[in-house]
C-alpha cells in the first residue's frame, strides 16, 4: 500500500524539449489515477520518471514519502506494464511471471504459489508452458499483468497497456483491469491517451497537455466543469462545442450571443458563475455539451428564449442516438496554441433522441439546455466560475 | 515458365560453386602422375602431405587461435553492441562512429605497424600476438552487427528487466545474450571462416612450431616443386572444419545475415 507524489516536477531532455514541466499530483493509497493527453503531452515521461526511467530534471517524486529521485528503478518496488507488454520471448509464461521473483530472492515453494495464484486470476493456467509468441495478443495482455502482480509492488504503473488490443478485446481487458486493480487495491498509475479508457477506469483522471497538468478531477467532476478550455474540448465524445460569443446585458438577465443566435442565461446559471458579470460587453468562449441540444419539437415546455435556429449539414445514424450537425453562422472557436487538439468545428454537433424527425438540409429547431452552459476566458482559456 | 529459368540459372550456379570443391577432391587422390594425365586415383598425395607438414599440431594450431581471437571478438562486440545499443551516454555516437570507421581499414595496410607495436610488446612469434591481431581485426564488424541486432530488440524489453530488479549486467547476460544468439552465431560463422582461411597474419606473426594450417600449405607450395595432389589434399582438410562450423550455425546464420531487413 502506498502513496506517490510528484512535486513540481519538471523534465527536460538534452535537446531542449521539455516534456513535463512542474507537474504537481498525488496518487493516493490503493488510487487509480489516469494520465490523459495527446500524444507526446509528457504523460509517458512522466510515468517513466516514476518508474526511474527518466531522470528527473528538477522537483521530487516521493513513494511513500521517501524521495526517490536517486533510487534506482530496481529499488522503488514498482511493477510496469508496457504498450508493447516486454514480455521476454525466450521464456514460458511461467517463468515470464516468476522472473522478477528469483532475482528477488523469494523462495521458491513461495515463487511457484505466487504465480499459480495469478495465474488462477487473470485465467492463465493452461498456458504456463508455452512461450509468449503462441500467446494472442490479450493473452500476452494478462500475462503481462500476471508479472506485475506477482511482484506484489507498491504501485502499478501501466503505460498505454490496451492500444495494441483490437476494440472489442481492449473493453473487455479495461473491465478486468479494473476489477483487478479494484480487488488488489494497488496504487496504480495509468496512462492513455483514450478518453474513454480514462474516464471509465480512472478514481481520478489527470489531464495533461504540452507538459502541464490542465486538470485532475474525478471523472465526472472533469465532464460537468472542465476547468478550462482544453479539458472541455479533450474530454468527451463527440466533443464539447466551443464557439466565440459575447455575454450582453438582456432584459432582466443576461445573454449570449453567437453568431445570429441568442441565448438567455437562467439566473440560477449566473449565481453559478458570479464572474460573468465582469465579462459583460466582453468576449468570451461558449461550450455546450452534444447532449444539452435537444430537438425542440420533442420538448415538452420548450423555451423560446433557449431556442436556436441551426441549418443541418449532416445526420449521422448511431442506433441509441443520432448526431445532428447543424451550422453555426459563425465562426468556431480556434485557440491558439493548443488548438490541434482542440476540435473547432464551424459546425455544432447536437447528440439527439433517435425518433427526432430532422433531416439534412432542413433548418432545426434546436432547445440548448441552458442550465449546463460552459463559459471560458478567451483570453486564459480558464473557464469563468467566481 | 519463370521457375524453370530460375531453376535453371541456379543449376548453373550451384555448378559454379560446386566444380571448384569437386576437382579438389577429386585430385586429392591422385599421384602427381595421374594428376597430369587427369585419370586414376590413389592415395600418395595424402602420404607425402603426412611426410611433410605437421597437419594435426597445425589444425590444432588453427583451432587454438580461432577459438581464443573470436572468444575475444565475441566478449567485446555483445558488450559493446549492447553499450551502443541500450545505453545512452555522451558521446556515444562518435564511438560508434570511430569504430565503424575501423571497417574500412584494410588488413594490409596496417600490418606493418602492428608488427611493430607487438614487437616493441614483445608478442610476435606467439600465439597470443596473432591471437589479438585477429580480435583488433573482427572486433569492428562484430561490434556493428551485434549493434545492429540489439537495436532491433525494444527498449521496453530491456526495462521491464531493469524494473523487474536486473540491473544493465544481468539484464544484459539473462536477456540480451540469450537473444542474440543468431548474431552471435552470425559473427562466430563469418569470423571463423575469416581467421580460419587467412595467410597473412599467420605467416608473419607465428614461429614455424605454431604455425596454422593454411600458414603452412603455404609452405608446402613454396619449394621448387609443388606437388598438388598434396595441396589439394590439404586445403580439403583445412576447409572440413569451416563447412563443419557453417552446417552448425547454418540456420542462425540466415536469420542474423537478414535481419533489419523488416519485422
């Protein structure tokens, strides 16, 4: 059982990139915490500083609140599960697993009931003999969390483990790795760069990107209130739609405007944001959710305040649900430095009840639930709460 | 259609090879007058090479030098490769490059200076000169092969050892070594080969005593008569053990002389 903690810890290669810069997180006792980002946002340098992959440029990584920046990876008791899972092909699975035990010195009675063990677990048994190239790819999988449970670590850390599974399979994997880790109560650090994998497996999920932490949250706490625009646009699929609007006193309240379309702010919306009022007259980032668009002849009590015209370029058919793209009339929202990972769509992406009538070329009546609006500094791109 | 070309061509080509081999043995067992006349056979080459050289004491002579200069090749180039390969350190490139560079340094044209830097050690007419002559002279090609072959193993393999508690050493003999037994085999095929065939070194750096087997078929030639029944019967004792070498290694071979050619 044990806790890791990395303070302000920065990276930076010889060349002069740097990977992680001053990243702060805490990985509580028996915690899965992901780390999320696009590709090449530090989150693997960051996993590997823990593991004494990487030498830590600056800052400190504590196990157990020793500090580990000059432990040798051999000596911080960690097991690693990697992309390519590393298993060593001249060995039977048997001994895969019971490698790291024999160089530990563990007797061998305790060895051979260890891995029986985890063999018994992730359903291994038949294969101890054989050697990992006569192993499917998700049986290659377990075999190589076999050889990190074994090792009873203090930590998991588990790089990317499921990307080189086929779909249906890495589903199937993230249940039971969840399971697992859930049953064990290891402390596991996990990195992705699947959003899905994140929100569904992480206690808390930590959002990286460019080297920077953006956000570290439960993973609802992440989806209702990114804290900015980064993590509204990388988390949730089909992502967040995020336009340039300008907040404008209406009457009795205020308003949002974007394009052609306005729409009322509730009163209880402002309360929850009581630093709209400083960006009255002022520009601002709007996001709205897919699933906060509705189609307006399927409302009950529509509200007309809450009501936007959208032309339809496109239906997309998913069976449970069918995508309505509907455009704007404005220009979407590009942020500067991280906008390719940020998807700016000319277009709103409204995620709709099967039985809506809307169809291509029409023009949709569209309700936006104003109740679950996103506003962002378009400055900052922090979102703008108090 | 396109088979039987193909088939036909390396017909031809195994004819190629194969005649050289076969007039070797085939006037291995003749005197030097059925040589002439090209018809008969008998054994009088072998009795005049038993006559004149040494051939056991200079096969084991051959055999010694081999297995010390690639035991030495081998112990520098896996350990090196691997240094190359897997660690990262300052400068490790330009290394990389000096020694690469020490391919393209023909035997000959440094002999001399060998023969005095090993003189002024007092190593010539030893076997430990030659010994070390042929390692200085392997020891670049097998370093870049073995290299090579380490590249094409995943970093991720060499730090699950290192997590699961090895340290570079062992995870370097418990998992690098057994992996690259092609290359291994590689090196030790093509380096015996090399050693084993070669006059130069031999002649100069070893007393008559511990001179090799294709050193002294040198000899044998070198009077004023050569007897090539005799030659011929040599040079196919001295070849045995190469094609015995390569038949072991054989399938190795292939797979190391191939690889970076794709996964």
């Amino acid at each position: 059982m044990s806790r890791i903690v990395l303070d302000s810890v920065t990276k930076q290669f010889p060349d002069g990139t740097t990977a992680v810069q001053s990243l702060d997180l805490e990985v509580g006792d028996g915690e899965l915490l992901v780390l999320v980002g696009p590709s090449g946002c530090g989150k693997t340098t960051a996993l590997r500083m823990v593991a004494g992959l990487e030498e830590v440029t600056s800052g400190s990584i504590y196990i157990d609140d020793r500090p580990v920046n000059d432990v040798e990876p051999r000596h911080r008791d960690i097991a690693m599960v990697f992309q390519s899972y590393a298993l060593y092909p001249h060995l039977s699975v048997y001994d895969n697993m019971a490698f790291s035990l024999k160089y530990r010195k563990v007797a061998k009675s305790e060895i051979r009931q260890r891995v029986a063990e985890a063999a018994r677990i992730l359903e291994l048994e038949p294969y101890l003999a054989r050697k990992p190239r006569q192993l499917s790819g998700g049986q290659r999988q377990r075999v190589a969390m076999g050889r990190a449970i074994v090792r009873q670590p203090r930590a998991f850390l588990m790089d990317e483990p499921l990307s080189n599974l086929d779909a249906k399979l890495r589903v199937q994997m993230r249940a039971e790795i969840a399971q697992l880790q859930r049953s064990l109560g290891t402390t596991t650090i996990y990195v992705t760069h699947d959003q899905t994998e994140a929100m569904t497996l992480g206690t808390r999920v930590a959002v990286i990107s460019g080297g920077v932490l953006k956000q570290a949250a439960a993973p609802q706490e992440l989806y209702r209130r990114p804290a900015n625009l980064f993590v509204a646009g990388f988390i949730g699929s089909p992502p967040m739609n995020l336009v340039d609007a300008a907040i404008e006193r209406g009457d009795g309240g205020l308003t949002v405007v974007f394009g052609p379309h306005r729409l009322g702010v509730p009163a209880a919306v402002i309360a929850e944001h009581p630093a709209l009022e400083r960006h009255i007259g002022g520009q601002i980032v709007l996001g709205v959710r897919p699933e906060n668009l509705h189609d307006a002849a399927l409302v009950h009590d529509s509200d007309p305040a809450a009501i936007i015209e959208l032309p339809v370029r496109l239906r997309e058919e998913l069976g449970s649900e069918v995508h309505i793209h509907g455009a704007i009339g404005t220009a979407a929202h590009v942020s500067g430095s991280e906008s390719d990972d940020v998807h700016s769509l000319a277009t709103m992406v409204a995620r709709m009840d099967p039985r809506t009538a809307i169809r291509e070329g029409q023009t949709a009546r569209v309700q936006v639930d104003t109740t679950a609006l996103h506003f962002f500094d378009r400055a900052t791109g922090e979102s703008i709460r108090r | 259609m396109s088979t039987w070309v193909l088939f036909t061509l390396m017909v031809i080509v195994a004819i190629v090879m194969l005649y050289p081999f076969w007039y070797l043995v085939d006037n291995a067992f003749r005197s030097p007058g059925q040589f002439d006349r090209q018809s008969g056979h008998a054994l009088s080459g072998w009795k005049e090479l038993f006559a004149n050289l040494p051939v056991g004491s200079q096969l084991i002579n051959s055999t010694l030098v081999c297995v010390a200069a690639i035991a030495i090749i081998l112990v520098v180039s896996t350990t090196a490769g691997f240094a190359f390969a897997k660690l990262r350190y300052r400068g490790s490139g330009t290394v990389f490059l000096l020694v690469v560079s020490a391919l393209m340094v023909p035997l000959q044209s440094i002999i001399i200076p060998e023969y005095v830097n090993l003189a002024k050690i007092g190593l010539t007419n030893s076997y430990a000169g030659a010994v070390l002559v042929y390692a200085a002279l392997g020891t670049p090609f097998a370093t870049f092969l073995m290299a090579t072959y380490y590249r094409g193993i995943s970093d991720e393999l060499i730090e699950a050892a290192v997590i699961d508690g090895l340290g570079y050493e062992r995870t370097f003999l418990q998992i690098a070594l057994p992996l690259s037994l092609p290359a291994i085999a590689t090196v030790t095929v093509l380096q015996f080969i090399q050693i084993w065939d070669d006059l130069l070194v031999g002649l100069l750096f070893l007393p008559a005593s511990q001179r090799t087997i294709t050193a002294g078929l040198a000899t044998l030639s070198a009077g004023r008569t050569t007897s090539i029944p005799a030659l011929m019967a040599g040079s196919l004792i001295s070849a045995l053990p190469a094609i015995g070498v390569y038949l072991i290694f054989q399938r190795h071979l292939v797979k190391g002389l191939t690889l970076g050619m794709g996964k």
